[in-house]
C-alpha cells in the first residue's frame, strides 16, 4: 500500500507509469533507509513521540528487514513504489500502532533525501578507494617502466621526449585531484536533511535534528527545509560533475592506450586476455576495453546532463521532476566505479615496448633541446629557434671555435 | 561461443565489463536479425553458397527460434554476448554445416547494423501511430471544450484571449509536423546496410545485395560500406532528435498543465485517478504523471547527447565505443512511446472548466482589441496603441459623435 | 524609442541587460525583416488599411533602409533594442502617419518569427551550396588518388584493405544524406508565421496572410498563431541538429586526417601553406586547421543543447526565454558554414602518400579473403575462419591437390 | 608576425580560420600575461638567462603595455594571433635582445595557462563577491518582508505554510554552499604551470619554478608538465560547473518570482521600472529580465556541455581543439557575473504583497499541522493523517471530551 494512499484509485495506467523502476532501483538504498528509520525513531523516542517498547518493536522490525535483505529475500514489491513504503509498511505489519507512527516528524521527501544522500557518502568513499587503487597501479606501470623515454605529442605530432615516468605521472596528478575534488563534494553534501520533512519543516512538533544527524555521522544539520528540496538535483549535479571529471582522466588514458597500442605505434602492449576478436576478421586482437571505458565518459556526460537539465525551470518545493535524478546518479556512480576498476586491471596487464619507444625519439624530438643548448652560448631564443629550425643553420651555429 | 573465439581466452572481468547488458537489450532485436538472417541465407542460396537443403535447414532453425522466443524461451546467454552470435550459435548446433555456413558474406557489424535499422523503422511506424492517438485526443479535447475562450499568456503574463480549440490546436499542428518528420528520417535512414560487412565491403563473393534488400522491405541499398559504418550513431542522433521534438511537445503541454491545473489558476481539472498523494499532506492530490512527461524530456535530451557526443573524434571503421548508442538509442524510444501514450490518456480524462476560464478573462486581455478598433476608425496603429493603454484617452478617443 | 515605450522609465542596468547583442547580431536580419515589412504593408494596403500614398511613402523608406544597409550605415542603435524597432522608428520619422500604421495587424513577435525564418532559409541554402562544393572537393580526391589501396581500420587497428574511393566515398555520402536532410528541414519550417501576431492573431481587422506569404515565397501559412510560438525553438532545434548532423561528417573526417597525418602513418600529406607553427618547437608543422575542424562539432553541439534545454518547462506563449535562441542559431550556422568551407579547401590542397598507402597494406589485412577463397573451395565459413587465423592450417588447407 | 614563424606562409584562408576571434577575447587576458611575463623575466635574471639591462628594459616595455592597456590603445593585431605573440612583438621591438630571450623557457603553452589560471582566480574572486552582494540582498528581502506567512508548493500546488524568510533562507544557504564551492575550485586550479612549457618542461636549463608560482601568489607549483596540459579543459570544466550550480540558484529563484508575479498569484510585485512592455499589447508589463535570467542558465549549460565534450577523445599532449576552451569559459563567467549583479538589483526592488499572502493561506494547507496536533493527541501518524484527511473524521476526532 501506498504511503499516501486515500479513497480513490490510481489508475493502473498511471501507476506503472509513475513509479517506474524506482522498486528495482531502491534495493541499493534499501540499507541506507534502515539506518535513518533507526536514528529517527531512537529520535523519536527521545521526545517521547515513541515509548520504549515502539522503539524496541521497531528496532527488531528494522533489524529483520535487513537480514532479508542480506539474503535477497525482502522485495520492494512494485505497488509499494519504493523502498521507503515497503519499509513502512513492512515495520506496520509486524509492529502494529508503532509502525504507524514511524512517520511521525517525517515525509517520504526527507526520508528519500537522507537515504540518498547517505548512500552518496558511501558510494564516494568507494569511488575514493576506487581512485587510490588506481593510483596505485599507474605508480606501479613506473615502477616497471619509468625511466623509458618516449615521444611526447602536441597536435597529435612527435614534440619533444619524455618518459613514462611524466606520461603515467600526469595521470596520478589527476587522480590526486581528483580525490581532492570528491573531498570537496562530500565536505559540501555533508548536510543531514532528516526532519526538514516535505521541505517546510515538521509543525507542532519539536524534533531533536541535531541528535539524528549526528548519529548518522553528518558533519551538520541541513538547517533550512526549502534548501533541502533545493538541494535535491544541486548535489546530485555536482556528484555526477565530479565522476565526469575522474571520467574525463579515464577517457584520456584510455585513448593514449587505444593509439600506443596501434601496430603503427606499437609502444604499448596489451596482454591477449583482455583483448576480444572480430566475427569475420580472424587476426584481429581488439582493445574493446579500452574503446569502452573511453566511450563511457560520454555516458556519464549524458547522466550530468540529465540532472542539469530537468532541474531547470522549476519553482521552489518538491516537484516529482527531481525524482528523476535517480537513476542517473547511480548510473553515474556505477560507471564510475566499474571504469577505474577495469583500467587498473588494464595498467597491470599492459607493458611498454622499450624497442619501440626507442625508434621513434627520432632526431626532430630535440630541435627545442638544440635551441636551448644555443641559448646557453648565448644566443637570444628567437634566434637560436631559428637556427634549430634549420639544420645548415645549426651546424653553423654550434660549430666549435676550432672548426673549419 | 562468441563469433570470433580464438585460442585464448578472455579474462572474466573484461568480458563482464566488455559485454555490458546486450544480452537483455538483444531481446527487442531478436525477430530482426531473425528476419535478416533469413533474407541473407536465400541470397547465399541465390548465389549457391547454401545448397536448398542448407537453406531449408536454416530456415527451420529460424523458426524454431522465434517460437521460443515467442513463449519467452529463447534466452541470449551472457557468454553469448548478444542475440547475433546466440542465433548463430543455436544454427549452428541444429543446422550443423549450414549453421556454420550462415555467416558467409557478413559480419556481426553489417548483422547489428541490419537488425537495429529493421528494429528502427518499426519503432518509427509505432511513434507515428502513438503520435495519431495523440492528435485523435487534442482533436476529442477541441469537440468537448473547443469552444471555450480562455486567457493565452506571454511572458509568463496573461496578453490576449484565445480559445481551447487554439489552444489545443497548436499542438495538434505540433504532432502533424512531428509526423513529416519521422516521416523524412525514415526516408533518409531506409537503406539496407546488409552486405557491407565489417565496414569494407566482402572480397571474393558476389553478394546480391539488391535481392536482401528488397526482401527486407529497404528502400534502397546502402551502397558505401564504410558509409554503413559511419552512419552508426549518426542515424541514431537523427532518431532520437525527432523523438527530443516530439517529447518538446509534451513537455510544453503538460507545463501547460501543470500550470492550469494550480488552484491559482482551475482551468483545468484532472481526475482523481491520474493524480497521486502525499506521504504527510492528507489534502494533497498531485499530478505526477504531468511533471515525469514533463521531466522525461530531459531524459531523452540526455540519451541524445550521450550519443552525440560519443560518436564525435573517431576515425573512420567501426570503433567499439558505437556499441553503447544502442541503449540511449531503445531508452529513448521507449520513453516517447510511453509518453506519448500516457499523455493522450490524460488528455481524455481531464476537464476545461468553462467558468474559471470566464472569470481569467479579464479586462486588460482586449487591450489590443480596443487598438484595433481604434485603427479602425482611422487612427494610425502607434497612436492607437499609446491610447489604449490609457484608459482615460481611450474613452475620450471611443466616444461617439453625440457624446458629451 | 522602442516599440513598446509608455510613460515609465526601464531601469538602464536592466536596459543593458536585456538588450544583450541584439542590435548588433539583428544586422543578419534587417533585409529579411525589410522584405518582410515590404509585403506587410502591400497586404495592408490591398485590405485597406493602408492607402497608396502610406505605401509608396513606406516602400521609399524601406529602400532607403537597404541602400544605407548596404553601404553599412543604417545602425541599429542599443536603445533600439532590435532591427525591427530600428527600422520602424526609421519608418515613422521618414513616412509620418504610414509609418505608425506599419505596425498593424502584426506584433514584434511574428516580425522577429518571419524574418528570422526567410533568414534561416536563405542560411541552409547556402549550407547546401557548400555541401554540393565539398562533395565535389571530396569527388576531386577521388580523381586524383581514389585507386590506391589503403588500410581500413576497426577498433583502431588495421583491419581489411580498401582504397581512396571507398573512403573519400563515404564521406560523398553522407554529404549526400546531409542535403536530403536539408531539403527536409526546409520542407518543414517553410511555413509562414506573419500575421500570427503575439500568438493569438490579430482580432477585428481581417488579413490576407495567403498574400503575405505567397509573396515572401513560403510554401504555405502557419495557421495556429499559437504553434507560431512554439515553433520558435522547436524549429530552430531542428535546424542546429542538421548543422550537428553535418559537423559530425567534418569531425569525422578531421579525425582522419589528423591520424594519417601522423608521422606514425604518413597516408596524408598536408602543404605546409595549411600548418602552423610552435611556439617553443621549430621542427612543427601543426594541423591546427583540421583539429578546430575537429572541435567546432562540440561548440555546434552545445549550441544546439542550449537551445533544446532552454526552450523547455515553459508554457505555451511568447516567453523572453526564446528570444536566446538567436545567438546559438547564428553561430550554429556560421560555425557549419566556414567549417564546411575550410574543409574542402583543406581536401583539395592534400595528397594521399601511394607508397606509404602499399607499405602498410600488411599480410594480415587479407585474412578475411583468404576464409572467403576457402569458402569458394566449400569449406563452411566458421570452419574458413579459424584455418584463416592459424597461419599452418591455412597453408595445409589451400595446398593444391597436387603439393606435398 | 606570429611567434612560431617560418619560412613558408601561412594561406590567409586557414590563418582567418585558425586565428578566431582570441585578438579580441585576449583583451581580458592581457595584464594577467604581462604580470606573467615579469615574473618570469625576474626568474630568468635570477637563473642567469637575462642580464640587469635585459630586465629593466622588459619591464619598461611592459609597464608601456600595461599603460597603453589602460588607455585601451594596445591592440592585438589578427596577424599578431593572439595576446601572448602581441606581447612579446612588442617586446622585441622595444627591448632588442632583451625581447627575443623573453621566451626562453617558456612555450606559449604555458604563458597561456599561467594567464588564464590568474584571470580566473581574479574571476571567481570577482564571482565570490557578487554572490556575497546577492546575499546581502537576500538578506534585505528577509529583513523588510521575512515575517510574511505564505504558501509552500509541492508538484506546484499549494502544500504547507512557509514564510518569506524561509523562502528567502533557502537562496542563502545555497549562495552559502555556492561560496563554498568556488573555495575549493580555487583550491584546485590553484597551481602554476609556468615553466611547463610545451607540456614536457624544458630541457638543458634549470628554470626556478618555486619563485616564479610564488611571486604569481600560486599555492603551489604543477610539478607534472603533461598534467600542465591535461588540467586544461579539466579545470575549465570545473570552473564553468561552479558557474553553472550559481545559475541554477538563480534559475529557480527568477523561476519563483516569475510565478508569484502572475496576476494569478500576486504575491510579489516588480516595480515598473524593471518591466518591459509588449509592441501591440499596449497593458503589459512584462518581466523580461527575469525570464532572461532564467534562460542564461541554459546558455552556462551549453558552455559546459562544449567544453566536456570537446575535451573528450583526445591523446595526451596539447591539441589545437583545446584553445577552443576560452570562449565557453568567457561566456560562462560573463553571464553568471551579470546575472548575479541584476538578480541582486531585482530584488531590492521587488515587494512582497502581504495581503495576497494571506488570502492564498487557505484552509488545506494546515492539514498536516492537524494530522500533527491529534499525535500530540497519541493518535498514530497514518490514522492521524487519514482522519486529517477527511473533514467529518477530523471533527469527530478532535472533539473535546465534553463536546456532544
């Protein structure tokens, strides 16, 4: 049955179409709403909303909730629309008169927010854990292969040298960022917006929301109701912001690999075991991964845009709208998390063609190293750019005192 | 068995990454690619590839497949990777030689190619049919309220009065264009890519690529095989543009909606049984279905540029990253069917209420009226203008001849 | 003095900004807004509202408008607002009386809706003069190398051979799809919006808008006033997709060539007239020229979301909003036009290295033949396959009858 | 003359095509590249690459630039490129030798990123501050009407009292996160890339990035030089998302008052002075910038949008595409200071209607307060709320013991 359930009927029609998947999608949130009903209802003890024996029937009702859960036996039946409901009304069922008033001082609104933004903190701790591995790997490709000297390009043309050691290095600054940034997110959406109701707040009653906040492990109280709703789509923007930014080092490394890997290039080589084959072509040795996790950025693009889209245009309060920011925050999330993992699998698996990397430092890699070694005898960098521009020039130019 | 196993073995975390969910999407494609299958394995009869045993062989295996599939039996196994190599798998166990033969002159690029493409014309033909519902409903809602004058709105301010039949009729002119246009991306996508193989056409065989097409049902061959790949993803935008166009629609009717259907407004009343209720607000009775159309639109823009932009920096050939287009590509689709759908049955249950819509129309709507008969008169159109927006000239300026 | 001016001042800072660029991007528009008010005010005379001398008097000054246009003298000043407020005041203060008539029977919003559509036909026309010049360019690489063999790559990896024409052919093609797309946007936005008004038509006065828009060469009248407005956007949405559809042929084909550019490749050469220079790296002779190529697809594609997000969550009516559709629009179409240009200047200035094309027609390229001369021989195409992989069993298979 | 000039020239149509429009957009550039420059002008003297003389006669010369600046009469010239080649010309003119060893060092590469990265720390200083102004004025709205009781929405209908400093409250929390949020941007870009170069530092000299990045006020130096390069579009990405959430604010606080102005609502009032007018609705007044305001959000979304998707599908190492990142940049600071400085402006003007508050605080909206008052009463939350639910309940249920 539905939270808000009256005397008429939904029709059918309408139903399926309103709740979507939101039944498949909530068992990912299903643990975090256990933990806020249990810090809301310890709460509503305290203020003597609940006796002691509403708390305890209800803490033995949440508990078996998540033991079906642990074993994949509680569902989220799709006339309960969501996991919110389903808990509500499982906790009815087994507890009676304090099932009932679980609710007391809250609506669905804070309660999906405070699940959300709780299964938010979690999943980027794992995103941050997901980066350290990373990390770790691209330390260890330098570990292997640092100190082999390669070309470096600008305008996908040879530049200059450099060596794995500052290709791999660029991307370890960036996942270094990029764990700074998702510190930043976290320090931002670290706000627990239980009681902030359906974003007016809760009259009549006097909840304790700093006592629920703080046993959810919020660094603080999401003070203003209408924020909360606001923050609704907000934070979800800036979330999946910060998975495209890890996207975006992923889809480059990714397409340095993809390139590097070419027979033209031949500098990176990838381990048969994670390439694929072609249904007609029988030679081919595919880096399907590598095209994968660089076409996935685009994917989690698509998601960031969603939310920054559809919050648009929209007065203040809950508008059903923002439900939609769903499924592309776990969308976002999980990509994310399978991307970083894959290409960790993937830098351990690869090696550097020393050979390879060897015959293509040809000679023009150095013409800035020659201009530079003429600004040392002093002559002006225009100039000696010139002069290194040129070879007869050059010649000339660095032609000992002694020579003819 | 993939298509193009070979000695070595993939690594399971790279096939799981690698495979994704094609195996659930492939269901939708399956009677496509049994449908190419077969035209494709006449034609190796035609050109005496297939003996008539091979082919009756093969043509029983076809069936045998879509009656399975039809009782929901036919499963595409994960190992599988897709419905391609899971029909030529099942042939070529019950088909033995000839199942191994079905292949010749394609590959699973030209066979992805085909099905998506035969998949895409019938989803186009259902959107059209979807979109006749639709004007069918605007056209029942002008013969029960057509007659209505309402206020229309600029600036978000009501201007000037308009009528329901005007109203509704904007987008019954909306739906008719959106009907030319699906109309014209059919045109342009109608060519057969079968026989292209993986994007360079097939050496050594002399393919009828003519004969596949016509019995397909294509308008016309799909002459440059690396156009056939190149036009992955770029037809795909092109669909789901039109499906954005048309979802822009519905969003701007059901903001319309929204909008009328406020207690501020009461233009429009909407059945209890299409509106949803509150977890805490007893009183409230919503109208989730309007804002999740609304905000659906926002979802397909976001599949739209995720393909956009995952197709963009790419060389020439297939590349593996074209793969994920598939499921922006059916999301897309599936959500504007269900929008469609949904919106045309509330339009049939909702109500204009004649009087509120008499009492919105307030003096200051026949401003410009007044200026036209001033214009009328003889007075020149900015003179008439500055008149009416005072109320005192303008009498002066209305009186007739005999007036004090 | 703007068209709307009453007798409260607007604040300057507000002035500012909603003026924005108008006045100097509405330069593009005069001569359409010109011809427009031209066959306005003939219609207004042929109804009576103007008399011969209004109309020859107004003619006169709209003459005088285009002459001083052309000799880029008629400013649009910033407290004009806009080229149609421009060129009314002009009107008013040369024509007197028939100046202040112009204005009847039409708002500044079916104005600015007409002339920006005869604007948008004349653009597309001239993208499709510059379709036709770059299918020839592409025809004229055809010419000149289209028999040389090349690689053809999947997955970034040499894959099967093809040549210049099967290449530079694809690229023929879907320029040719691109003009059909065309042709279609035309068909679908070649309807007449003068005479709409604000969006509810013109009350008491009786137009001839069959007059107006057989006279500004429409193929027929927008009926509903209302879908006038909403068309705003919807149109323009469509317009900048086509542009899209067409950069991603340019994006695609810049990508080429940037690759086989490469040393790494050396398949194109590009005259150094074309390539610029680094800063810091005298050896460099950058394709600058095809990576901007490359990236104006992006800047069309946020163009274009602009416009679809914008244009969203509002309800029916003129809503300011749209009015910022303009500047994407313009630089959509003046992106695609110079990108369009640059492009088959590009084209014609390159050559294909023949040498370097044969070397890198590897053996491996003619796997997929040597399965396909085995099936010729009647081995199953599965079976061909995997002897094409094994390099023994290949030799094993095809040794003639009569070999040892 | 271009800084990477050779011996072979550049074809006008690619140069025209390649330079854009940065000779205008470097305007803004300019004193954080001169301030650059001198910084690294005193490094090279510190390191012995610039004698006393060469030092002072650059920094006369850039003093003359900034003074010129100052006066708006230094101009980049279109053969000059681009500010960074407009300077150092000018250096070389006026300095000699001096002027041609500017450059050593350096590539314009980074004398790119340097100036950029300080334009936008002084950026989104500037931004940090107008979001304290709008918080100040948010304030003010508090301070004159925060007591005003007034409906809350949610799906756009009536829902629960709130009150004007609620509402208001709501904007300043998220100006506060906003604040927030530009910190720790700032704290990210907050590194300096000068002497990074071309993207894989400098050889043969040993260049003291620790005084420069100090003497520039950097927090710390960008060690890894390919990151230098990486990190552009990166940033930029994240700077314009800061922009973006701050417009999102604002979209949804214009959404707000755009409703609440309607006549339908009347609960905020515009002064005249911010309204615009119609052309042929001589009553209208309209809110014009608060419609722009709310579109300009989805204009900052499409910069986005460009940036994150042009950035995609590339190697390592600079690409031409990437310059492409200015504009969008520009564009998206630009308008989220301008719309933050007339929001503000807005605000001190508007009123908030008492009266209409208070007459559109009907009856429904107090439903959950009465479902709250019977749990005081130790009724169960979903009893309570289904007897608030239905008036004849209620009644009975909160009848005094000694009512009949």
């Amino acid at each position: 049955m539905k939270l808000w359930k009256k005397d008429y009927s939904l029709d059918t029609r309408i139903e399926k179409f309103t709740v979507g998947n939101d039944h498949i999608l909530d068992l990912d949130l299903l643990e975090f709403d256990c933990k806020a009903s249990r810090a809301h209802a310890r709460m509503l003890n305290a203020i003597g909303v609940l006796t002691e024996d509403d708390l305890s029937s209800l803490m033995a009702g949440i508990d078996e909730i998540l033991e079906l859960h642990e074993r994949d036996e509680f569902t989220i039946r799709e006339q309960d629309e969501d996991c919110h409901t389903a808990i509500e009304n499982f906790l009815t069922e087994k507890c009676g008169d304090a099932g009932k008033k679980i609710h007391t001082g809250r609506s669905r609104n804070d309660q999906v927010l405070t699940a959300i933004r709780l299964f938010e903190k979690a999943q980027i701790q794992e995103i941050g854990e997901l980066l350290d591995a990373l990390g770790e790997a691209l330390d260890r490709v330098c570990a292997r292969f640092g100190k082999i000297e390669m070309p470096g390009y600008t305008h996908m043309q040879r530049a200059m040298p450099t060596d794995v050691k500052m290709w791999m290095g660029s991307f370890r600054a960036a996942v270094d960022d990029d764990k700074r940034l998702l510190a930043r997110v976290v320090d931002m959406i670290d706000q627990c917006p239980l009681g902030t109701a359906a974003g007016f707040g809760v009259p009549v009653l006097d909840l304790d929301r700093e006592m629920t906040s703080k046993e959810l492990g919020f660094a603080r109280v999401m003070e203003n109701p209408m924020y909360a709703q606001m923050s609704r789509g907000k934070f979800e923007a800036i979330i999946i912001g910060a998975c495209s930014s890890i996207m975006f080092d992923l889809n480059k490394l990714a397409s340095d690999l993809t390139m590097y890997n070419m027979r033209e290039f031949g500098l990176v080589t990838l381990p048969d075991k994670i390439c694929t084959g072609s249904s007609i072509m029988p030679q081919k040795r595919n880096p399907d991964v590598l095209e994968l996790i660089r076409a996935k950025y685009h994917m989690v693009l698509g998601e960031e845009f969603k939310v920054k889209s559809l919050i648009s245009n929209l007065i203040s309060g809950y508008n059903r709208d923002i439900q939609l920011t769903k499924e592309p925050l776990f969308t976002a999330i999980e990509t994310t998390k399978s991307c970083l993992d894959i290409t960790a699998f993937v830098l351990d698996g690869m090696t550097i063609d020393e050979e390879a990397c060897k015959a293509a430092l040809t000679d023009e890699l150095y013409a800035t190293e020659k201009a530079y070694k003429l600004v040392k005898r002093g002559v002006p960098f225009r100039e000696a750019y010139r002069i290194a521009a040129n070879t007869d020039a050059y010649k000339k130019a660095t032609r000992s005192p002694g020579d003819k």
